[in-house]
C-alpha cells in the first residue's frame, strides 16, 4: 500500500517514527508530511532516515507540479499520527493553510485519524464536535488510550500504539466492497412502550449487534438506513439513522424505507406487547396491586415476510432454550431467508455484551457458527453469509 503519513505537533510525534518504520517493514511505501509544529518535536532527518525519502514540510515548493495534489492522488491511505485538537479542527472546517491541511482537502482516499493530547482538551466539547464531524464524513478514527501523559497526568488522550495503529489500517484496507448497488434496511436496539408520561417497558438491548452490522455493510459499499430504538450508541458514519421509540413507529419507519431495500436485516428486539391506552397522568402509587393490559405489538418481521418480494430478509432470535429448533420455526413462519439465532441467557454474550455467539441458519438448511467473538467480527460472518446466499439464490434463479 501507498501510505502518506502526516505528522502533526504534538508531544507524541516521536511515537509516529516508530508508526513509520513498523509500515516499512511490512512492506508498506510510506512518505512523511510534517507540519511546522511536528517540526519542533522530530526533525525531517529522522523520518528521511527511515522512508529513504524526502520528507514534505511545505506547501509551497519551486519543484514540479503541484505536490499536495499529486500525493493526494498518488497514496492509498492518509494516516495522521499524532492527529492534534489543532489539525482536528482544521480538518473539520476545511481550513488549508499549510501541506498537510491542504492535502487532507484534495484526499479522496481512506482517511485515518490517531489524535494524541491532555484529557481535558481531548474531552474538550470543541474537540469532541470536530471528531464526530470527522468521523460521520468518513474518516476512521483510532481513539487515543487512557493512561500516563506527557504532562503527568493520567488519562484519556494518549497516542494508540503504533502497532495497533499499523493493524487499523491494514484491517481498514482489506475490506471488501462486495455489497456495492446493494440498500440495506437494518433495524436495531430496543423498542420503549409507554405506561404512563414517564414509565415505560423495555427490553435489555444495547443495539451494539445492529450496529455492528450496519458499520459493516456500509464499509463494504452498501448503501444503509439504520433503524434504531433508544440506544447510547454513536451512529456508524455513512449511515442514515432513522431513530423511533415505540413498536409502532419502528413499523412506520420500516415500511417507509422498505420499497428501496435490497436486504432487511431485523435486529431490532422489540416489544411483543404494549399499553394501548396510555394515562395522560403518572399512575400513583397505592396500596393495591396494579395489572396491566397489554395488547400485542404489530409483527413487523412477519409483515416485512409477506411484502418481502424478492427481497434477501434476514431475521434474529434471542432464545433462552431449544436454540436451533425455535430460530428454524420462526424462520419459516416470517418468510425469512436467514435467521440468526443467539443464546441469550449465558454471561459476557448476547443482550449489552461486546461479543456474541450465534448460529446462522438458512433456507435451504444451511447452518453456520460465528463466534464467540467481538459484535464487529461476528457482523462481518453475518454479512458474508448473506453475500454466499445472494450468490446461491441468484444461481436458483439463473437455472430457472
Ligand atoms: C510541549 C508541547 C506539547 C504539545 N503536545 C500536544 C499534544 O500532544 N496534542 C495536541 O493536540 N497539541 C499539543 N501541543 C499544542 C500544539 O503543538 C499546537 O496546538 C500546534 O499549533 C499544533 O500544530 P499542528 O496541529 O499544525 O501540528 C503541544 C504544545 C507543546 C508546546
């Protein structure tokens, strides 16, 4: 890979010689861009050293043609390390002022973000926006460890290792667009039922799954509409978050998106009952025991499964017992082409964990294992099942 990387000036620039000989030895081509203020703390010499090459410092060069425009064209990634709250918010404005700045503008390659500072101008609200601004227009962030600081104090804010820096890219790099042309719908996190103004029923899901699945597609082409209950989950960038509340605007938002999908992934746990008349005041609390009525919720997988054309759907169980028999039943009972199936009762898996365990099972009776691991890789063998299965069923249909 060709790899500009772009060094800005922060106490942690020493750790970007490190970053630059780790890409060398992988076999990376990497040129250096320094910013002034990286100049004060590395010299050129030291990254010429290990690059072979002429390191940029300015923008303004009496050699050949115009250069921020040719290394933008010519490299297939910019990593910047340290990435400043200065260069931050430059790049957020689109402020161009010197090489690196200017350069970042006319990038139209992956972008890797590794910012590296004090805590408090990390957490920082101005520093915060221009991070999430940077992330939802693409750029791919490897956040800054907690730990010992330059300016001895503990805390977020320290530059990422270099070796998981190097793996962030190479990861980001790899990955395939096999889901260009394709528009996915995903539902996820849970649904909230109102009891009263201010009580409601919910479930125990944090969305990550959902998540996961929708950063994925949209990395690998696809073009997504997330559909989200109640979550604390920062939206995946190039993803169109529709957030809802209730069963019955999930349904709403799901038929509203449903005519432009390709693939409908419902992995959304929502509520199977709700409260159909809803007290305009907060029930008090007396002596008496309290019963509730509930009415059943719409079936929104089951009426997706009827309109579902030739449409991929991929449905989720969360079961406590009889995995593999109650998923391959309601399968078959929604019209569904995948269902991915999880045990929800074991802990660290499943419902709030980072990882998860799962068995994926098809049509045509086809049953996959993904797990247990972290919610992004097991979205990945998600997503590569359904890719082999669209390619199953477009061979069904080309013998046909
Ligand atoms: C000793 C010292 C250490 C600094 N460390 C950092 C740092 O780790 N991160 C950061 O964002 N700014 C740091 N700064 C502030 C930047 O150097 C300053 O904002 C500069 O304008 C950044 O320029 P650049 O983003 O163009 O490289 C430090 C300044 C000094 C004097």
């Amino acid at each position: 890979m060709r790899i500009l990387v772009g060094v800005g000036g922060g106490i942690a620039a020493y750790k970007a010689a490190e970053l630059v000989r780790t890409l060398g030895v992988r076999g990376h081509e990497v040129q250096v861009a320094m910013t002034r203020a990286a100049g004060e703390f590395v010299r050129p010499l030291t990254f010429a050293s290990l690059t072979g090459r002429k390191v940029i410092t300015d923008l303004f060069s009496e050699e050949g043609p115009i250069e921020h425009i040719a290394v933008a064209r010519d490299n297939d990634v910019l990593v910047v390390a340290p990435a400043t709250a200065d260069l931050m918010a430059k790049f957020a404005c689109g402020l161009a002022d010197d090489f690196l700045t200017t350069t970042f503008l006319a990038f139209t390659g992956k972008v890797v973000l590794a910012p590296a500072m004090n805590s408090a101008m990390w957490l920082h609200p101005a520093t915060q926006a221009n991070l999430s601004t940077l992330e939802r227009r693409g750029c791919s962030i490897v956040s800054p460890s907690d730990g010992w600081l330059a300016c001895r104090e503990m805390g977020p804010g320290r530059l990422a290792e270099p070796a998981a820096i190097v793996e962030h890219v190479e990861a980001l790099m790899r990955t395939k667009r096999d889901f260009e042309g394709e528009n996915f719908l995903i539902t996820a996190g849970p649904t909230q039922e109102a009891l009263d103004p201010i009580r409601y029923i919910s479930n125990r899901s944090s969305g990550k799954m959902g998540y996961a699945i929708a950063d994925a597609a949209a990395r690998r082409g696809a073009s997504v509409v997330l559909v989200s209950g109640p979550v604390s989950l920062t939206p995946p960038p190039q993803v169109e978050l529709v957030s809802v509340r209730t069963a019955q605007e999930m349904r709403k938002a799901v038929m509203d998106h449903l005519a432009e999908a390709t693939i409908v992934v419902k992995n959304a746990a929502v509520a199977d009952y709700y409260v159909a008349s809803v007290p305009q005041q907060k029930l008090k609390k007396t002596a008496a025991r309290l019963s509730l009525e509930l009415d059943p919720t719409p079936d929104i997988l089951a009426e997706v499964g009827e309109k579902k054309g030739d449409r991929l759907l991929v449905g989720f169980a969360a079961e406590t017992e009889n995995l593999v028999e109650e998923a391959r039943r309601k399968m078959l009972s929604k019209h569904c082409d995948m269902l991915v199936a999880n045990l929800v009762n074991r802990e660290g898996l499943g419902f709030e964990a980072d990882n998860n365990e799962v068995e994926i099972i098809t049509r045509g009776g086809k049953t996959a294992h993904a797990g247990p691991a972290g919610k992004r890789q097991i979205a990945e063998q998600i997503l590569d099942q359904i890719a082999l299965l669209r390619l199953t069923l477009r061979a069904v249909d080309a013998s046909a």
